[in-house]
C-alpha cells in the first residue's frame, strides 16, 4: 500500500471518529437528568418520540426485596376511570393498548432496567389526562422492608424505537421507612405530553394508594 493510500485512509478513519463523536456528543446533549420536581416537555422536546419505555432499576443492600412497579391512568380529576386503569404485575396491558407492564422482577439489581414499562402516546385514550408511574415493596408492612434498603434507584424513559435515552431520574433521597415512591408522571396538554420526577416517598402500599386514586375494591 501506497504511502499516500494509507494517509488517505486515515483521514478518513480520523473524520468517521470525529462524526461518531459529534454524534454521541449530540446525543448526551439531549439526554436530561432531572432532579426532584423537575419536567420536561416530553413530546415537544422529542418530537419524534411516540413509542417510550419507562425502566425502574435499583439494587439490594441486603435481604432480598420484591418491589413491584404500577402505572395509574388517571382522568381530569385524578381519578382512575376503572380497575382496568391500573397497570401492574397482575393486569399487564391497558384496555387501549396503550400501556404494556412488562412483567415482575423480584431481585433487583444488574446492569438493566430491573422493570419495565412500554407506552404508545398516540394510542392513549383521549379520557386519560394523567399517567403516575409508582414503586411498592410487596408485603412491606409484614416483612418490615422499606425503600431505605434499597439503592441506587432511578427511573429511565427511553425512545423506544431509537433506542435513546431521553432522561433519567436518580431516586437519591432518604427513602428510609418508605414502602412506596411516586417516582414519576406524565400529563397531557392536548396532544403534548409533559414529564415530571415526581420522587415523592410515602408510608402506603397499593390498596393504599388505589384508594386515593379512586378505586375501592
């Protein structure tokens, strides 16, 4: 090979790199990390973004602890419409279609999202306002668990076509005697969708919670 052949080659190794770096660098620009309370304009900001994934991920300080991930479609009100508007381990799909729950993960821990969950914008039901992504510890109050065992939580939405990462939300506070988190919500403005770090700990479990949103059993 030429000398001027492999002087050209490099070149155009050096200019590939630079373009994938402006890339990744383009893509870490766009990615946020919220704090507590902060949102962002979810479909606005990523106007391309239809089909999301929210992944819940923690790790295990200790014993072993079953958190389990909700997702409450609420009406203007705050209300939930029926018991099908609750999405969890037991009923895994909203009746739109719009809201899949991926299944329980009972351990925790690892390199991925520990729980998750899928959403079609688009598809959601005109009557749904408000979408609250929740985290309970199973059996909490009998076992005597609290999220104050848990570490390294966070909550992730993701572009679920492209695979980026839209922001995350670092579950950092003292959560100690904690059973249950807000962790995250979503509201609608018309056609706009608005994203919050809600990251509000409370002492309730999932009866409690479905009763404040409307749903006695």
């Amino acid at each position: 090979m030429s000398t001027t052949n492999r002087s050209k080659q490099e070149k155009n190794k050096t200019r590939s790199l630079s373009q994938k770096e402006k890339e990744n660098a383009s893509h870490e620009a766009a990615k946020k990390s919220l704090t507590k309370g902060q949102n962002i304009d979810l479909t606005k900001d990523n106007p391309n973004a239809d089909q999301i994934q929210i992944g819940l991920g923690w790790d295990l300080s200790g014993q072993p602890i079953d958190l389990d991930t909700q997702v409450f479609l609420l009406n203007e009100e705050d209300k939930l419409l029926s018991p099908n508007h609750l999405i969890y381990y037991h009923q895994q799909q909203s009746l739109d279609g719009a809201v899949r729950h991926l299944g329980d993960h009972q351990f925790g821990g690892g390199y991925r999202d520990n729980e998750m969950i899928i959403m079609q914008l688009s598809r959601v039901s005109p009557d749904i306002h408000k979408i609250v992504v929740t985290a309970t510890i199973h059996d909490a109050h009998e076992r005597q668990h609290h999220f104050g065992q848990v570490t390294n939580a966070y909550v992730r939405l993701t572009d679920q076509i492209s695979q980026q990462e839209i922001c995350t939300f670092q579950l950092t506070e003292d959560y100690s005697f904690c059973t249950s988190i807000l962790c995250a919500e979503l509201t609608r403005d018309e056609d706009e969708w608005k994203i919050t770090a809600t990251g509000q700990g409370t002492t309730l479990d999932l009866n409690d919670l479905c009763h404040i949103y409307g749903f006695t059993s």
